[in-house]
C-alpha cells in the first residue's frame, strides 16, 4: 500500500480497461480509483453501520491535500455518526435565526400562538439570529431565562418552553445532534390567580375601556361580557357572527375544541359600534389582527388609577365568578368557558344552540348594565357545591 504524494499518483497508468482502486497508507480508507482516463479521489466508511464509498473529486480538479483533508473531515463525521448529505443540510441551516424561521414555518404555521412565537423570537432571542445554533450554550440559555425572570416570571417560562420547542425540533430534524435546553427547569412557578374583580372594580374598569377606545377598550369588554380568552376575542371574524351566536371555530381556540359562544343583548350592542371594515372585527389600521398589547395595557393601568393591579384573563376568572354568584349551575360556566369535560358530559353538541348557555349570559349583561349603571350591590351568595 504505498503513501500518495503527487509524483506517485502523476505516476499512475491508466488502465487499458476496468478500473482499479489504490489505497493510500498514510490516511486509511482514503483511496483514488484509476480509470482509462480519470484518477479519482474517494473515501470509503462506515455511517451507523452501512458502508458508504464517497466521491471526493477528480486529481486533476482537486489537489491531494485538499483530497486528503476532505476525506479526513468525512472520516471524522462519520465516526459520529454525520453523513456529507446531513452535514450540507445543517451548515445549509445552520443559523438559529435560520432555524427558527423554518421552525416556524414547519410546526408553527397553524399553531395558536404563533403569533406570540413570532414576536418572543424577534424580541427576546434576536440576538441569536446570526449566530450558528451549536454555538448557543445551556449556560447562555439560562443565563438569558434568569434575567427575564427578574421582571418577568411568566413571559420567562414561556420563553423556556419556546426555546426548548425550537432547539427539540431542530434536533429532531437532524440539524443539531443535541440539545442545550434539554431538562432546563423553569425560571419559577406559576402560582394559580385568584383575581376576580368587584362590582366597583368593574364599573372603574369599564369607564377606563371607553376612555382607551377602539380596539382594545372594545376587546376588553367583550372578554368581559363573554368570557372568551384574550386570543380568540382578538383574532373574532364577521363571518363567525350570526344570528345564533359567535360560532369560535376549534383551530382558535385553547383545547382545539370549537363551540358556539351565546351574545347576549350587551355584546351585540358592543359588535354593533365596532367599525365593519373587514374581515376581523378588532382590526388594526390595515386589517390586520392588533399588536402592542403591553403598551395598550399601561395605559389601561393609569386609566383604572388606584385600583388593585389585574390582567387581561383576569376578566374570564371574573365572568366566571359572578354567573355563579347568580345562581348559574357550575356545568353551564363550563360550557361557556369551553372547559374540557370528563365523562358523558363532554360528548354534547358544542355549536348547537343552549338555552342555558344563552339565558346565563343575558343575566351576566343585566348584571353588569346594574354595575356600570351603579345600581348594583355585592350580593355575592355562595353557592351549595354540585
């Protein structure tokens, strides 16, 4: 088996016929097949127990340095396991900015909160995008979820979950051979809120809804009148209204589990004065579904003054709590609330008409005409469990 240099392949006769394969002893497995009118360099391994014989380049196109540390490079991948193919693809995708947008593309593009996605991967994790994704560190990782959890416990577990969904994907297309966000615990836990707002509270937060106007005062209120999570009111079409009712389709909401949601006399009157321009009914300037929910919700704070600090879904612990106190049967709130249930109760028609469901919500709209109106007492009777 003789060691290649450039004098002995130069020497090399080419064959009257066939083909004949030389090895050379310097690099094994590395070889150059010598035909009747090419010398061609080639590697030849084993990748996860099949062999592969590879083709580097012809001798007179490609030095055999360059040959060599070609074949070297292959010889090292496939030791791991990597094929040329998988390696072209990973450097081909190899940012994580990359990543992420295929990501988004792949898995993401019917996701709920792909919108949400979309702006945590263009605000909290820019500073990614340019770089190699096997470069970004577990430490660099957490370091990034410890800083967030500083100001923002919440917005940092979803973050982790986030980066945690991106970096399993990417490892499950082969484009990283391990995971950094692997087993990461979560920035802190999420205790479950118990804020429910008052009469007076709601009478405060009402008046601030006017005063923040269209979109988002009308957003807010029509949480609160229907008790629709802040997505799935946002994201409301014309086309979903009728005369039955809002008809929320599965692909929009939580449990992926569509149901007709009842409009009671205060939330047509709040449809009636939302402009119909086009196709969403809480719309942005060009028909677009409304971004800067932080900025509109600091507004909302210095609107409702000196009142206890509250969030958005706070309005569906709020709706869910005073249809109760009216007397409402614990499985009808459920219903309302879209919740998964267990048992026979799960199998109803979920966008056929319910009496129920409709005189529930008529009674919460007369309700909160009392407390807006500020003829409404704290009458909060407790109801026998069921």
């Amino acid at each position: 088996m003789p060691t290649f240099t450039d004098k002995m392949l130069k020497g090399l006769k080419p064959r009257a016929s066939g083909q004949v394969d030389v090895w050379d002893a310097v690099l094994p497995c590395f070889g150059v097949r010598v035909g009747r009118k090419t010398k061609t360099f080639f590697v030849g391994v084993r990748v996860n127990g099949h062999y592969r014989r590879i083709t580097l380049g012809r001798y007179d196109r490609l030095s055999l340095k360059d040959a060599r540390d070609k074949a070297r490079d292959i010889i090292n991948d496939a030791q791991s396991g990597i094929t040329p193919e998988l390696k072209k693809k990973r450097e081909a995708n190899g940012t994580f900015g990359a990543v992420a947008e295929a990501f988004m593309t792949d898995y993401a593009s019917e996701h709920r909160t792909r919108g949400e996605m979309q702006r945590m991967i263009n605000s909290y994790l820019k500073d990614w995008h340019s770089r190699p994704i096997t470069e970004i560190t577990r430490g660099e990782i957490k370091e990034l979820l410890r800083v967030k959890a500083r100001r923002a416990l919440i917005m940092a577990n979803r973050l982790r979950a986030l980066i945690s969904k991106i970096f399993n994907w990417a490892l499950k297309e082969e484009t990283i051979e391990s995971s950094p966000a692997m087993r990461i615990d979560r920035p802190g836990q999420e205790s479950e809120r118990e804020r429910s707002l008052s009469a007076d509270e709601i009478r405060t937060a009402w008046t601030a809804f006017d005063k923040l106007g269209y979109p988002f005062g009308t957003i807010y209120k029509m949480a609160l009148v229907t008790g629709q999570r802040r997505g799935e009111v946002a994201g409301m079409k014309w086309t979903e209204v009728s005369a039955e009712g809002w008809k929320l389709p599965g692909e929009r909401t939580k449990e992926a589990k569509g149901h007709l949601v009842p409009l009671s006399s205060l939330a047509r009157e709040i449809l009636d004065g939302a402009p119909q321009t086009g196709e969403l009914v809480f719309r942005s300037h060009r028909d677009a579904p409304v971004q800067n929910w932080s900025k509109a919700a600091k507004r909302l704070r210095k609107l409702c003054g000196s009142m206890e600090p509250w969030h958005l879904h706070d309005l569906r612990r709020t709706f869910a709590t005073h249809l109760r106190s009216l007397g409402v049967d614990r499985l009808v709130v459920s219903k309302l609330l879209n919740h998964a249930e267990a048992g026979i109760t799960k199998v109803y028609d979920r966008y056929s008409a319910d009496p129920e469901k409709s005189a529930a919500v008529e009674r919460w709209a007369n309700r909160l005409r009392e407390i807006i109106a500020g003829t409404s007492t704290e009458n909060v009777v407790q109801m026998r469990k069921r």
